[in-house]
C-alpha cells in the first residue's frame, strides 16, 4: 500500500482536502480584473512612499553609516566619526 491511497487505489480523504487547499489558495490569488486609475489615486501620495520624509531618512542615513564605519551607495563620505 503507497502513502496517500486507499486499497481501492482512490486518493485518501486528507490528500483530497490538501489538494483542495491548495487549488482554493492558489484561486485566491488571481486578479480577474486590473485596479482601474481611479483606485490607484492614493497610492501615489508622498505619504505613501517607503521615504515619506527626506530630511528625515537623510538623517537616519547619516547616524546609520556614522555608527556603523562605512559609507557608500548614498553619497556619503567620511569614516566613523560622523564628521562629514
């Protein structure tokens, strides 16, 4: 007897469910129809940016290279000390 099937050779009741499962899971994940313009209008807000604020990511950009030593891919120059 292999795992998953009964004597009658049919598929067991919980292999059944787990491929229901995933059916339903992968059914739930499609999109039958495109978001329309007017339904993207506040995806495009500066509030809904992953920097809503500049200044302050700027600000955060600077003590993160200055604790850590190293400087590179934002235009950040200097050492550890934070002097620049």
């Amino acid at each position: 007897m292999t795992a998953g099937r009964s004597r009658s050779g049919a598929a067991s009741p919980g292999l059944r469910l787990a491929i229901a499962a995933v059916v339903l899971a992968l059914g739930g994940c499609a999109s039958f129809t495109p978001p329309q313009a007017w339904e993207k209008q506040y995806l495009a807000r500066p509030a809904m940016q992953f920097d809503a604020d500049k200044l302050d990511a700027k600000n955060v950009q600077h003590i993160y290279f200055s604790k850590e030593g190293s400087s590179g891919g934002y235009g950040v120059g200097g050492g550890g000390c934070g002097c620049n």
